[in-house]
C-alpha cells in the first residue's frame, strides 16, 4: 500500500487527545445542551452538532441533503469549548480540514443497521470515540461479500475510516450502553503519509495485490467473516 485509495480504515498519525478530559466535557457540558433525535438507516441516534453552517447546535445533525447550498459547517456551536475545541483546533491544523463534526449517540443497543455507502469515489470519514463498549464495531463488507470488522477504542486516537465502501456501525449490547463518537466529514483526502497502522488494505484476502497486515495493533481486527 502506498496511496490512501489502498486502504479503508487507519489511524491517524501524529495525534492524540486527552480521552478522561473529552468524556467530562460530554458529560458535564454537551449532554446537558439540547439535543437533536435522529433515525438513520433504521438506527436511532442523539445528536449535537459541534460545527455547523449557521453555528447552531442541530444543523448538520441529519443528513444534510442533496441540494442543499454548499456551504460546509465550520462554525463552532456552544458545544465546541474545553477539551472538544482544542481537539478541533488539533486536527484543523493537521491539515484535514474537518466540518460538519458532530457528536453522535447511537441508540440503538443489539440493531445492525444495513450496509450502505455514503459517496460513490474516495471519501473519508474521522471518527474520535468518547464512549464505547466492547460490542460495537465499525464494519465493511468486501466485494467477495465478507465483512471485515474493528473495535474503535476510546483511547485518545482518531480514527479514518472509507465510506465510499459498504458499511455500518453497530452496537450489539444487548444491554444498557451507548456508543458516542465524535465525527467530521473531510473537505481533502487524507495523505498517505497521514496514515499509521493498525490499518486495513481495500484489496480483499483473496486478491493477490493485497500486502500483508502489519502487526502492530492486529487485537483491533474482531473477526473477518463470510457474509
């Protein structure tokens, strides 16, 4: 792999942010703002958007649709202060250039939603998990139809994930629990050299361009199974 089209989820390099101190800021600041319900792809979230276009707290929490002017949501709304704005300020500077970022509250403990695709080329999405639990998984089906699946911990990291390629997310607990992500769309395509491992390559198990999976970081990959 030598190119980000190559590869459908990585870390990204060079950055870390404080996981204790984002946690507080949810729950001390942002859960105690109003927030926005949203059912997408038959999974139910809460959401707040922590940049918008008009600076408040719901623009850009549903999908926004086609359309629409394009003006992308780079306004910071009241939720984007503390910890969460110098996350921000962090990953603006990386060069990304991040908007429409929004926190997200998945709802629905033990659904899958289906697999769906959200662009039809290279498109990039940057997830921070805040709270997570062991059962819920970023997952993508391959073109040989088996589904390729990770754990995102909340451990500080930013994770790149493709989402031109067929996937979902999911929270299998069948308990109480939540799954909140901090997520942003990209207005550029990460760089390669952006990228650190662990990672997955686009190329299935079964094509022969596929490289190896580097070592580090393999305790991520959950299972990869026949669909």
């Amino acid at each position: 792999m030598n190119e980000s089209r190559d590869v459908m989820f990585a870390r990204l390099k060079n950055f870390r942010t404080n996981p204790d101190a984002l946690r507080a800021h949810f729950f001390s600041h942002v859960q105690t703002m109003p927030s926005t319900p949203y059912r997408d792809n038959r999974v139910d979230y809460v959401g707040w958007a922590v940049t918008s276009r008009d600076g408040t707290l719901d623009d850009g929490v549903r999908r926004i649709l086609a359309g629409s002017p394009n003006v992308r949501g780079v306004n910071p709304t009241g939720a984007c202060s503390g910890s969460l704005a110098q996350a921000m300020d962090a990953l603006n500077d990386s060069g990304l250039r991040p908007y429409r970022a929004r926190i997200m509250q998945l709802e629905s403990e033990g659904a899958e939603m289906p697999l769906h695709t959200d662009a039809n080329k290279e498109t990039w999405r940057l997830h921070i998990p805040i709270v997570t639990n062991p059962h819920c998984f970023f997952e993508w089906q391959r073109a040989d139809g088996s589904i390729e699946s990770v754990h995102l911990p909340a451990d500080g990291s930013a994770w790149l994930v493709r989402v031109d390629v067929r996937h979902r997310a999911v929270n299998r607990s069948n308990q109480a629990s939540h799954r909140v992500h901090l997520l942003m769309g990209l207005s550029v395509n990460p760089a390669f050299d952006m990228l650190e491992p662990p990672w997955l390559p686009v190329a299935s198990e079964s094509d022969p361009r596929r490289e190896p999976r580097p070592a580090e970081g393999l305790s991520l990959f959950t299972h990869s199974m026949a669909n």
